[in-house]
C-alpha cells in the first residue's frame, strides 16, 4: 500500500510539472527552473540562452482543420524538440511557446534553424511555419 502511495506520488509531482498535451515541462516549472538558471548564470559569469518558438496562425489552423488536428500538430512539434534538445536543456510548453535555457550563445540560433526546417504540423495538413527568436 504505501509503495502504491509513493508510486502515486510521483506520478502526481510529474503530472504537476507537465503539459499534459505534449509531455512538455509546464509553465509553471518552467518559472521555477528558469529564475534557478538565470541565478547560476549570473554566478558564474556565463550567457544563458532562452529560446521562445510560436507556431505561425496556429489560430487559424486550428480553426481550418479543428482542435484534434491542432493537437496533434502540437505533439509532433513537441516531439522533434524533445529529439533536438540535450539533457541539460529545459524544453517547456509556455502557452504555446517552447524555451531552452543553457543552449549557449552560439546554440540556440543553430537550433532554432533546426527547428525551422521542421515546420511541425502533420504532412498530411497544411505546414506550419515556427518562428523562433533568441533572448541572451
């Protein structure tokens, strides 16, 4: 019984910090990790990089193709992130937006051309186009 209860446990922690859509980490660790990154950058004296990336009219996908298609479009983008980020990294669902702190100055543009040349939506559906902009 109390092993089921520690099982449950955590499966209740991992279910708190997760984006049940995408298996993604939530908004809200994604808040908790990154004020620890910023902190350890500023500590020791190295760049941090956050990459944001958006789905171009998603809105309008969505509304052409319905929620279904939509969501599966966001597991598929969700899936060749987490293909495309390192162990260190922090690939997070930020109402809609993806952030990977650690990648490094010079990382993150080389990822974000990575991720442009996957455009994220089913191939059966009409592509969408993800912009990606860096933050250092």
């Amino acid at each position: 019984m109390l092993q089921t209860a520690a099982v449950r446990l955590s499966r209740a922690e991992i279910d708190a910090i997760t984006d049940a859509l995408t298996g993604l980490y939530n908004h809200r660790y994604l808040h908790e990790r990154l004020s620890e990154e910023l902190v350890r950058s500023r500590e020791r004296g190295q760049p941090l990089s956050v990459l944001f990336c958006d789905l171009d009219h998603f809105k309008l996908y969505n509304d052409r193709n319905g929620h279904s298609a939509g969501d599966a479009a966001l597991r598929e983008v969700a899936h060749i992130i987490e293909q495309s980020v390192r162990s260190v990294d922090i690939a997070a669902r930020y109402g809609g937006e993806g952030v990977r702190p650690r990648a490094g100055r010079d990382g993150a543009p080389g990822r974000a051309r990575r991720r442009r040349a996957h455009p994220g939506a089913p191939r059966d559906r009409r592509p969408q186009t993800p912009s990606v902009a860096r933050s250092r």
